[in-house]
C-alpha cells in the first residue's frame, strides 16, 4: 500500500447478540481526543528519549501517527474485557471495558 494511511480512529468495541449478523457499538476505546480512563497506568509506556528501543519495520508506511491504533487484542476478564492495541506505533496500551458497560449497551 502506498500513500498516507492516514488514521485509524476511532478504536471501538462493538457487541453481537445474533451470532454476528448485526452488531451495535458498545464502548469508544480511543477517539484520539479523550484519555481512555483518568488512570494514569494507561497511558503509553514508551521508552526514554535517547534510548534505542523499537524499530518499525514498516518500509513505506507513511502517517504521522496521529489517531493511528493497531493489532487490537481482547480478553475477557471476570468482570471487564481488556483490550490491548499500539498506539501511535510508540507503545502497547490496555484499557479496561467493564463488563457492566457492554451488557448496558
């Protein structure tokens, strides 16, 4: 793919009552605008300045990394469904969807 990939915002859950043929938004992980929780555990570790960490091997990937959340993953907790994803392909973050949140939907 060439080109801007431009953002991939916003980050959603979205919940299926009929084994997949209809689906309704659930809970907004990331807009790109709000902290997904006021926890400051959730925001993005990233490594110190000046220190080699991680090297994309993205050749040819242009996006200013604005909004940009990818390799979404979940996984359902007794009472929450944790949801990992990059963000900004600078750092992993989990947040934390109630359970509660998704049945209320």
């Amino acid at each position: 793919m060439s080109g801007d990939w431009a953002a991939r915002c916003p980050l959603v859950v979205s919940v299926s009552d009929d084994d997949g043929r209809t689906w309704r938004h659930a809970a907004t992980v990331e807009d790109g605008r709000t902290p997904v929780d006021d926890d400051p555990l959730l925001v993005p570790a990233l490594p110190p300045q000046g220190v080699a960490a991680f090297a994309p091997a993205d050749e040819g990937v242009e996006t200013a990394g604005v909004g940009e959340y990818s390799y979404p993953a979940a996984v359902l907790q007794r009472d929450a469904l944790l949801v990992t994803y990059t963000w900004q392909r600078r750092g992993v973050v989990e947040a934390r969807v109630p359970l509660d949140l998704l049945r209320s939907a």
